[in-house]
C-alpha cells in the first residue's frame, strides 16, 4: 500500500505554473489529500506514518519559501509556516514533512529545529539539495548538477537531505539505514548552516 500524503500549498489559488503542476500531481494521487488552504484542525487527525508535503519555491541557503521561481512574490517564512501547522494541529507525536521546491535543505532544516524546540521531537523534515522540476505523471525530476541534466529522484538519491528535530542531517523516515554518510558529504556538516541567510 502506498504511504499516505498530505499536500499543503501554502500560496493556493496560485498563478505560478510550477506550483500549479505541483498541485496537479498531487491531486491525481489517490493516497493524497490535498489541502487547499490548510484548515484549523485539518492536520490533527494525521498518523505518525503520513508525510505532510509543504510545496513553494525557494533558492540555496534562504530560509523563507516563495510563490514564484526566483526567491519572489508572497513569501512565507518559517515562523509564519509552524504557526500555520499548529492551527491546522499537527500531533506533536508526527514524524515526517518533505519541502517540494527548488533548494529546500536550508527552509527544511530550520524548520525542523524550530518545531523541535517546540516539542515536536520526533519531527524529520526533508528539503532538496539542488533545483527540481514537478510535473503530472512522473517522479520529481531533480537537477544534475555534474551532468548539467535532471535526473528522476529516488529514494536514499541523496536529493532530499532530512533533519531531526535537533538540526542535524539524519536519514529517512522509513527508509532504514541509508545514505547518512552521503547526506553529511553533500552538505559537509552535520550541523544548522552558518550561510543560511533570510531573504
């Protein structure tokens, strides 16, 4: 069976075609409920093995995700984002978020301290490490720096670099051991950034 999803775009009704294709994918899933907007209490029925997908645009190391490409236009930062999560009541006891969006890491990484210090201890969080491109029909496609071409994500890829609730880089939920050692080479620290800057 596949896992159970949650989608929240957190700039919905949007023009951005990205974030529409976004949407699109999502609400074709049938293990995928689509929040549009995020309701109070729509997240507190959520299992501790359901992701919530958080989907905005951002760029390397800003802590704030955007509703259109280039870092621009409404934006949400993180402390608006938790306070979005707990009127929508995320369980303190829940387990994974991923951030779908260009250069992620940093937003998904901040995130996930800050909801710790908040109690949600068990909270992992993803963000990816490069620019992606999200379309119906297909895997996220994320871009291939080396190659200079996307290449389709998979799981343990290294794409989506995944923090705990302390800040630090860890590995899937779910996924058991896996690429930990490569995650902590793709970002060279296993500690919250020092160039993250909000933008």
């Amino acid at each position: 069976m596949p896992q159970q999803q949650r989608f929240w775009c957190p700039f919905y009704p949007t023009e951005d075609a990205a974030l529409k294709n976004g949407l699109a994918k999502y609400a074709e899933k049938k293990h995928c409920k689509v929040l549009a907007p995020l309701a109070e209490n729509s997240l507190s029925d959520m299992t501790s093995d359901e992701t919530l997908i958080i989907h905005g645009h951002s760029k390397a190391d800003s802590l704030v995700l955007t509703e259109s490409q280039g870092a621009q236009g409404k934006a949400i930062t993180i402390p608006v984002a938790i306070q979005w999560l707990v009127y929508a009541g995320l369980p303190k006891t829940h387990v994974k978020i991923r951030v779908l969006g260009c250069e992620t890491r940093a937003f998904a990484e901040y995130l996930a301290y800050e909801l710790g210090k908040l109690g949600f201890d068990k909270i992992v969080v993803g963000g990816y490490n490069h620019k992606i491109f999200v379309g119906s029909g297909h895997r996220t496609l994320v871009w291939d720096p080396k190659n200079d071409w996307p290449e389709p994500n998979t799981t343990n890829s290294g794409n989506v670099i995944w923090y705990d609730s302390k800040g630090k880089a860890t590995t899937k939920p779910g996924s058991g051991p896996s690429s930990i050692a490569e995650d902590m080479a793709l970002i060279n620290n296993n500690s919250l950034s020092k160039n993250s800057t909000m933008e």
